[in-house]
C-alpha cells in the first residue's frame, strides 16, 4: 500500500483535506482518526471484495459463528499490526506532528459483550482471518454496548454506552442485503386430502433486519472476512399499513420504536439469565437473520439444498442462537419445500455448539407461552423435534420415563435451550478439559451416554496478536531479538525461549521490561485515580466480571487480612504491593454491587493510613474493558484466578497474563489445570480446594462455613470486621449481606474454606518476589509455554474437528 513514509504522509494529507476539510496544522486527533481509517478502509476493501469474490468461485465451505456478543474493543491498532503498516504510519504519522497512541485513543471500545464469551468470539475471527479460513461472525450491532461503569462513593452506577456517538469507522451499512425478520401472527397448516401439506403464516409483525459490515482482516495475508451486524428497522410502509388499523396519532412512532428496540441494549448480565421476552426476540432477530443470509449466500452458488452442510457450518456460541436450529428447519421446509427428514439431516449436520458453562442460574429455558406467542411457527418445529427425539429415545429405552423425562427438550412448561442445542448439532464442546470432563460425567452425562460422539473438548485461546505483539510492543521485540519472529505465526515457537531460563542477562532484560511496563501503569493510574502507586512493588491484579463464583471477595478479605498484620505488628515483614482491581457488576446483582462497595472501603481505609500505605495501596479502576485489559496485563506480576474449582469454565484472562509474563495464584479450575499442566508445580502458585472436592461437598452437603469459622482465627477476626465495629464497618451494616452470605447462608463458593491456603500462597509469593532472577524465570517459563493458548491453535482445531474446513487458498 505505502511503500514508504513519504507516500503516506501525502496521502494522508490529501484525505485529510478530502474528507474532513482541513489543512494538516489544523487538524485534530479525531480528524487524523478519521483520515487513517478511511485511507486504511481503501486498502482493506481491495482485499475484502477479492476475498468474497474468491470464496464464491471456489465455493469453499463458509463458517458462520453466530454470537450474541462479540467483545471487539477497537481495531485501528490491531488492523495496522495485521496490515504491516504500522512502522511506516507510526513514522509518518510522528514527522506530521502526530502521536499514533493519541489517535488510537479517539476510536470508541466496541463492547458489545460482557465478557469472557465474548471476547473469545473476538479472538475467533482474528484467528480465522489470520489463518486463511472462511469464517465470519454474525451478530447485533446494540446501539447502547456494555454500560460505562462509573463509581461514585465507591458504589457502581451504570450509564448508558454511546459507542456510536462517536463514528466507528469500519463498518459498512449494506441495506441491499437486508432481510425481513418476522415475530408473532398465527399459523395454519393448509391441508390437502386430510395431509398437512404447506404452513401458513399470517398477520406477524415485521421486522427489517440491515447488516453493518465490519471488516476482520487476516494478518499478513490478503484475508479479509466479515463480522456482520445486524440492526433492527421498522419497515415503514409496513409500520404505516399497521399503524392505520389503530386509533391514535402516536400509534406510528410508538410501533417503529418498539419494533427498533430490539438492537437497543446489550443485556449486561454475564452468567445469568433473565429470561425477558425482549432478549428473546434479540436471539431470534439474530438467528433469523443470520440463518436466511446464510442460505440466501449458499443459492447464490447455484447447487441442490441437500449439499448446504458440505458450504455453511453453522456455529452457536453457546445456547443464545440456539434457534438456529428450528430457524433453519423453518426456511428449509416452508420455503425451501424440503420434508422434514431432509431439513433434519441438512440441520444436524451444519450446526454445532459449544457450552461455556455449568452454572444453573446460566442456564437458558423459555416459559412455553412465550415461545408460542412470539414465535408461533418456530414453537411449532420445536415440539415436532422433541416429539420425534422422545419417540426414538423411546424406542431405543423402553419404559425408562426417567431417561426420557430428563432428556426431553419442551418439560416442565418451558423450553430447554440446552437440550434443543445437543438434539439439533453434530458436535457439542467444553471450552477446557475440566469443564468437558465435567460436562460427559456429571452436567451433561444422560447426553452424553446418549450420543457419547458428539461431545469433544476445544480449550479456549486468545490471540496473540493482540495481546502481545500489539499490547506489549518491547516484549514481542526482546522474545524475536531473542528467538527469531517464527512465533508471530507459529506461537509454539515461543518454547524456544527456554533456552534462556538460566540466562542472567536475558532475564534481566524480561525483568527491565516488565518494569517499563509497571511504570507506565503506574503513570496511568495517576492520571486516571490521582492515586500514586510505588512500580517496585508486586502488581497483583484481579480484573474481570464481578460474580461470586469469581471470588473477588477471597482477595478483598485478604488484603483485609493483612492490613490488621500491619496494624498490629508494624514490624510485619511484608513485601510492598500494589492490589489492583478492574469489574463491573450486572446492575440488578446485588452482593456483586456490595463487593465493589466493600473493595472500594478496603481501598479508602489501607490508602489513607500511612503507617501501612508504604507497604500496600489498593486500586480499582473503572469502567474495565478490552483497551483497559491491554495497559493492565502487560504490567502485572500475579494474575488472580481464584474461581471456586469447578466453576470457571476455562477462563481466558488467565491466558493473556501468563503470555505476557504474570505469574497465575489460581485454584485448580478451568484452563488453570492446562496452565499447571504445561508450567509444572514450580511455575504457577496453585491453591485452595480441587473440583472434585468441591463437588463432592455440593453432593454429601458436608460443608459447614460456621465451622470454619469458629475453628480459624484468622478468618473469623477478618470476617467479623464486616459487621462489628471496625475501620472497614464503621458500625454500619453495609457488609451484612456479605457477613451472611458467608455465615447464615454457607458459604457457597468457599471462600472461608479456602482462606487459609490462600494466605500462605500469597505470603509465600511475597517471599518469591524478592529473588528478582527467581521471579523473572517463572515469568520465563509462563511466556514460553503460552503458545498453546494462541486462539490460532483453538481455531485449527474447531477447523479440522468440527467444521471440517481448509485454509483457503488466498493465503500468501
Ligand atoms: C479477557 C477478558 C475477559 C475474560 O476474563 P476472565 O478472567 O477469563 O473472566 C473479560 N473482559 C475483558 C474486557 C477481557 O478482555
């Protein structure tokens, strides 16, 4: 594109007086932002429509994930690093007078998700771009994204994210491939001689679904894929039409905005479902529109329907599109005219599904009535399935009621998007081994003696594109000064970097970097808290979503600890540390909001008391998010995964903190178990109760938290301080919920069980961090052993297990 800087620069000046009208020494960081973007969107839509005009030709098989979330964060960085234009726009970007970290921060964070699920959604389609493979995402352009968390006298308040108040300027609106999205109405089958023959679908509402385009482009190859988003409009004409049968001069706009509504907000709650009829309709709004796009893509090869699963894979992320399944069934039948038989093998065979977790609260079913009224047709399918699921388990186990009972997908009065899933897919994976495991023996088990081979483990990966060679610039360089750039598309390679383990030099250097890095965290922190923060001392970092199973409160409770050591013993040997916290809480969690109030207590009292503040400050920073995630990993030292074992699906913060050198305090949970795995004892400080004994105390009921309680000294002075009179309760009873939780209603995520062991865990990293050559080799050994967690090894394996695709052949 540039071959060098001078041609850039003139570029950039003519864009710059093209689209937004201003000279150079006028211009704004929102003015270059905008220029770059356009200038980089010329280049990519070269290779976007050659991209699309390749998968045509060679009618190559197509994925597409189907995702409530994709938790993007912003691109301008990442699409530069992808395109190799970084240097020569970084340079010319600086001789104009520019600073390229200034312009980045004008692009808003797109974070439409909450978290883990879908932020891994993410990383799939860097991955699939960077891989060559036909893979595109389908989802919800929200109008407002995850809330912009702000606190205020250290309690959470929530305010709408107006993403789009600022122009994002990759996506492209193609209303030319809209599709029309229908909710409601009656259904009739018209019979022919007695036999149903044709479904007859009337008086619905109609909903306009327009695709955003958002380029994903591959890293140095000339793939460009496409994360398509979908918006919801009123088709006014339509809206007219209805509108004129009521009474009243609102009826109109009221009908538009409701029908409008449906891409508004993202629905904030990770790990819990609400179950409201608005977040229904999101899914079938997606599902709809991604289900008939993508058949409305496969007749444009011109080929016979029943070779459809050999072109399209269609993927779940989780059960959210799970109506993929009777969607697809619909648009085969009754459009298509295809009989059943054939629409459920086209359907089983392109659909698979990956779970993300065993939490019940997480488990989504839809109240029958519901379903009825707001999908009649869809409600329909659905019975027809289980019918026939139901008449085959009862042929194959006669007279097991139970069997069948707990298998059916319609029980009980709602439906069980869960069961829907397994029923209708050819593959259904766990996102770690533990939660597969957990999966086939105990969650899952009845499917899985049912259809043992279509369950399979694909352990969750992030990129590393983005969260190294982009979040942590001078590690990426020192790693290839040291072992060459192989790694950058091979991330296996970083073993190489073994060979340095005893290296004192080198390990000084790692050491230098990390330091750099806490330095500049350090220097952030002030401009954004006004707290300052010591660089020398252990960065021990707990971000991600506030959720009880994620223990947020075991830490808070520690740091509690260790302040009342200080207090009273100040000669207490403690190595200085920095605690840092970065969570937002679902509006309507309560305890979640209490333990950001309680973090927040804990930070007042420890930063305001200098006889312990040289020693320890407590940070939370608000508002985390993908480009937060990007300043804090590369400057920490202890990762905090503390999950209840057995509760953490995978994780995937975990990974990014061990590839950039933290060193993980995890329990035996999720992708923590892989992490020890490839580290070794030595390299990782493992703690707490295993999953097996945690579920063996839900099963035998034998926990007792009053116990504990009455047998550890430690934890009972530290939980009483809660509620009795001391400097985090000040008599008041903010924390009784807490206190409760703990005591009156047992514990249920451990956190007294696991108390002890983990003080001494993290006394003993106190000790540990003190040999900076120790430190540094543990930090080592986590970067080189991290290739596995590159989400390009996840992909490959989904490619060639699940979806059965090839790298596509434009990949140079
Ligand atoms: C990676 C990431 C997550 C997931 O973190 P976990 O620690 O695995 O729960 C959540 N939010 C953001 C912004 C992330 O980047």
């Amino acid at each position: 594109m540039f071959s060098d800087k001078e041609e850039f620069k003139r570029a950039f000046s003519e864009k710059l007086e093209a689209i937004q009208g201003k000279k150079m020494e006028s211009a704004t960081d929102v003015d270059a932002y905008r220029a770059l973007g356009s200038l980089m969107r010329e280049e990519i839509n070269r290779n976007w429509s050659q991209t699309n005009k390749h998968y045509m030709d060679s009618k190559e098989k197509q994925v597409y994930y189907f995702s409530m979330e994709f938790l993007m964060g912003r691109l301008l960085g990442n699409n530069l690093l992808n395109m190799q234009l970084l240097t020569v726009i970084k340079n010319g970007l600086d001789e104009l007078g520019f600073s390229l970290s200034e312009i980045e921060e004008e692009e808003s964070d797109a974070g439409l998700g909450n978290g883990g699920l879908g932020r891994l959604a993410a990383c799939f389609l860097d991955s699939l771009a960077s891989l060559g493979y036909a893979g595109h995402g389908y989802g919800i352009r929200y109008k407002y994204g995850m809330f912009d968390q702000r606190i205020i006298d250290g309690y959470q308040v929530e305010l709408p994210d107006q993403w789009l108040s600022r122009e994002f300027v990759w996506e492209v609106r193609r209303p030319d491939e809209a599709i029309e999205v229908r909710f409601g109405g009656k259904v009739e089958m018209v019979n022919h001689k007695g036999v149903p023959l044709k479904c007859k679908h009337f008086d619905y509402e109609q909903v306009r679904a327009i695709p955003y385009d958002v380029p994903i482009v591959g890293y140095e190859n000339e793939t460009v894929n496409t994360l398509r988003l979908w918006s919801a409009e009123s088709n006014d004409d339509d809206t007219l039409k209805k509108a004129s049968h009521q009474s009243g001069s609102d009826s109109f706009l009221e009908h538009k905005r409701s029908l409008e509504e449906i891409s508004e907000f993202l629905y904030p709650d990770d790990s819990h479902e609400e179950g409201r009829r608005l977040r229904l309709k999101q899914e079938y709004f997606l599902v709809s529109a991604g289900v008939q796009s993508a058949v409305r893509n496969f007749e444009r090869l011109e080929l016979p329907l029943a070779l459809f699963p050999e072109h399209a894979a269609l993927h779940i992320n989780d059960t959210h599109p799970a109506l993929v399944i009777p969607e697809l069934m619909r648009v085969l039948m009754d459009e298509k005219g295809l009989g059943w038989e054939e629409a459920w093998r086209i359907t089983q065979s392109s659909v698979s599904y990956t779970n993300h977790t065993t939490l019940s609260e997480a488990l989504e079913t839809w109240p029958v009535g519901l379903v009825r009224t707001l999908l009649p047709r869809i409600f329909m399918i659905i019975n027809e399935i289980n019918e026939r699921f139901c008449q085959t388990l009862w042929e194959k186990h006669p007279g097991e009621f139970d069997r069948i009972a707990s298998l059916a997908i319609v029980a009980d009065g709602v439906v069980k998007m869960a069961h829907l899933s397994i029923v209708g897919s050819h593959s259904i994976n766990g996102v770690a081994k533990l939660h597969t495991d957990i999966l086939k023996e105990r969650e899952m088990k009845i499917f899985y003696d049912t259809f043992p081979e279509r369950f399979n483990n694909k352990t969750n990966g992030i990129t590393h594109r983005r969260w190294l060679m982009h979040a942590n610039k001078p590690l990426s360089r020192l790693i290839s000064e040291s072992i060459g750039e192989q790694w950058m598309q091979k991330p296996d390679y970083l073993q190489d970097l073994l060979k340095n383990k005893n290296d004192k030099s080198f390990l000084h250097q790692l050491g230098n970097i990390k330091q750099q890095k806490k330095e500049e965290l350090a220097e952030f922190i002030r401009g954004y808290t006004g707290l300052v923060v010591d660089p020398s001392s252990i960065f021990d970092v707990h971000i991600k979503r506030l959720h009880g199973y994620k223990r947020q409160l075991l830490n808070a409770l520690h740091i509690m600890h260790l302040y009342n050591e200080l207090k009273e013993n100040p000669n207490f040997n403690m190595t200085p540390r920095t605690f840092i916290f970065g969570a937002k809480a679902a509006p309507s969690y309560h305890f979640a909001k209490r333990v950001i109030k309680l973090i927040h207590t804990v930070a007042d009292v420890v930063n305001r008391d200098p006889m312990v503040n040289d020693r320890m400050k407590v940070v939370f920073l608000e508002n985390y998010s993908v480009s937060l995630a990007e300043r804090i990993i590369p400057a920490t030292n202890v990762s905090e995964q503390i999950s209840t074992a057995s509760k953490e699906a995978s994780g995937t913060g975990n990974m990014k903190f061990m590839m950039n050198g933290a060193i993980t305090l995890g329990t035996m949970d999720g992708a923590n178990v892989e992490i020890h795995d490839l580290v070794g004892d030595d390299y990782i400080y493992a703690f707490g109760l295993s999953s097996d004994e945690v579920l063996e105390f839900y099963r035998n009921g034998s926990y007792s938290s009053r116990q504990v309680y009455n047998e550890d000294d430690r934890a009972r002075h530290t939980i009483d301080q809660l509620i009795h009179n001391s400097p985090f309760s000040k008599g008041e009873m903010e924390f009784r919920d807490i206190y409760d939780n703990l005591l009156m209603y047992n514990d249920e995520y451990f956190v007294l069980k696991d108390f002890a062991s983990y003080i001494d865990t993290q006394s003993q990293i106190s000790k540990d961090f003190l040999d900076a050559h120790l430190w540094n080799k543990k930090s080592l050994v986590n970067i080189a052993r991290s290739g596995k967690f590159s989400s390009d090894r996840t992909i490959q394996e989904y490619a060639s297990d699940i979806w059965k695709i090839q790298p596509s052949g434009i990949l140079k």
